[in-house]
C-alpha cells in the first residue's frame, strides 16, 4: 500500500513518541520496585529472651547492602555503584547482608559506598550475607539456597555469613565476649524456622553488652585540665527533648575539631537511670546518611 509522506512523519514521531512513553513508564516500574524493599529488622536481646536452639554470628558493623539480583541498594533504596567485578558472581536473586571492610572500618566503608560511580575502593569490601529475603520457608532453608549458590559460583567479593547454634544462655554470652575482645560489635541471633518479615522481628534479635542510640548535637561544653582549649564534653538531645552530657570516647582530633552543633551523633550506653537518662554514654561516631545505616 502507498503511503504520502506525511503518513510516513506521524509513523515515525508515533513510534519516537511511543519509546518515550515507554521508558518513562519503565522508569516509573523501576522506582516503584526500589522504593518497595522492606527489610527485617532485629529487636534488643534480654536477659528475658531464651534463644537456645537459635542461630547466632557476629553482627557485622557495615553499611546494609541489598542485592535486587541486577544491583547493588541501600535500605532506603538508593542505587550503589560497586564495579562490575565486585557483583559478577552475585545470583540473579535478591540477597542481603552488610558491606563489610572489617571491624572499625565503618567510617571508610561509608564513604565508599557513598561515592557515585564505580572505583576501585570497592576491592576493600566484602558482601557479608545474612539473607535471601523473597525466598519462601525458614531462615535455615532460605540461607541454604545462598550457601548452595556461592558454593557453585565462588565469588571474591562476596560470603554468607556462618551461623552456629545457642547451647544456652551462658554460651552466649561466652561468644559475646569473644567478638568483643576481638573488636567485634556484637552478636545477631535468629530463630531457625522463623518466616521473612518486614519491620522489627521478635525472631532476630541483636546482642551487645551495650545499647546505641542516636541523639543531636546541642552545645560544645569546655574541656578542663587536659582538655583546656577544646571540647570537654558535647551537650545533647534526644527524640524525646532530653538533654544529658556525653564526655567519652572522643579521640583527641575529635576534641579538636568536635562535631558541628545540629549534628546528629551515634552514643553507646549502659542502660537508663530511673529519670530515663542514658548510664554512662560515650561517642561512637557521627552518624552516617539515614539510607546506609
């Protein structure tokens, strides 16, 4: 059949118009997709809780990596950039787990993952694995289906974290102990047969001799003695509107240049008074962007 030319110019602007339409809806499906990650979420061990029977590791100190089977997401969603060595021997389904340099190196992993394009740095880290979320069946069957993988297709990049059974309380706290003196934070705990699930879990619990909370930066007190000249302590405030003192745990370059007022902070502490005021807090770190940690 003949056509004129202006049946051949609405053809072709149709199908330019068309493609459009259809990356932009593909764009859309693709947010969509991203913004839909639910993760499971562990609760605070007690004295209370009895896990035996339960699986433990170490509870790595990284930044929370999702693997959507094509790339590399924040929690929050947010695309990383991890060169194409480092997920070449990923499976083509989602896994997660933490991006891992070591113990102590959350500072440096942070700032490699923040970083918006492939660089070597990534060569530091390791994908520590510690679940396959949208298999179906308990943990100890949807954690096979990963151990199975990376036996098949070994990967330089990339582990599934080794998990060991609770005897009872006391073995525990024995494990506790050694991953701290090994400058580990402290321990994950999973129920075996426990379901995936989106939000915090009474079936995965972390375990830490120490709690951590976040509060912002109000005020830098002066330091006395030593500590003349620079930062004595940092006055803060919680969620809440509380405000308590926090004295410890700043190296010296800290107490030289201390963390901006209007900062939010990362503290450990042992417990609350009866006021509801942290025992003993001392600073861990400035925290991160809101999508790593």
């Amino acid at each position: 059949m003949l056509t004129n030319d202006h049946d051949i110019c609405f053809s072709w602007r149709g199908k330019f118009l068309f493609k459009i339409l259809l990356l932009v809806c593909c764009g859309l499906l693709l947010s969509a997709q991203v913004s839909a990650i639910e993760l499971m979420l562990p609760q605070v061990y007690t004295d209370q809780d009895d896990v035996s029977g339960w699986l433990m590791s170490e509870k790595l100190d990284g930044v929370r990596g999702y693997w959507d089977g094509k790339r590399m997401l924040s929690k929050n969603g947010n695309v990383f950039y991890p060169p194409q060595e480092f997920t070449a021997d990923l499976p083509p389904f989602p896994l997660e787990g933490e991006l891992w340099g070591g113990r102590g190196s959350f500072e440096q992993t942070a700032s490699i993952v923040m970083k918006q394009q492939p660089h070597n740095g990534w060569r530091q880290l390791k994908f520590a694995i510690f679940d396959v979320p949208q298999a179906t069946g308990r943990f100890t069957t949807r954690i096979a289906l990963a151990n199975n993988w990376f036996a098949a297709h070994p990967s330089a990049y990339a582990f599934v974290i080794p998990q060991h059974p609770v005897q009872n309380q006391i073995d525990l706290q024995q494990e506790l102990q050694r991953i701290e003196k090994l400058g580990g934070e402290g321990l994950i705990v999973r129920k075996p047969d426990a379901l995936y699930t989106s939000g915090r879990s009474p079936e995965i619990l972390k375990v830490k001799s120490f709690q951590d909370a976040e509060a912002t930066v109000v005020e830098h007190l002066p330091g006395k003695g030593r500590n003349a000249g620079r930062l004595g302590a940092l006055l803060v405030k919680l969620e809440d509107g509380m405000q308590f003192k926090i004295g410890s745990g700043f190296s010296d370059a800290e107490r030289d240049s201390p963390p901006p007022i209007g900062t939010v902070i990362t503290f450990k502490f042992y417990g609350r008074y009866q006021s509801g005021v942290p025992k003993f807090p001392s600073f861990l770190r400035i925290r991160q962007e809101t999508s790593l940690k």
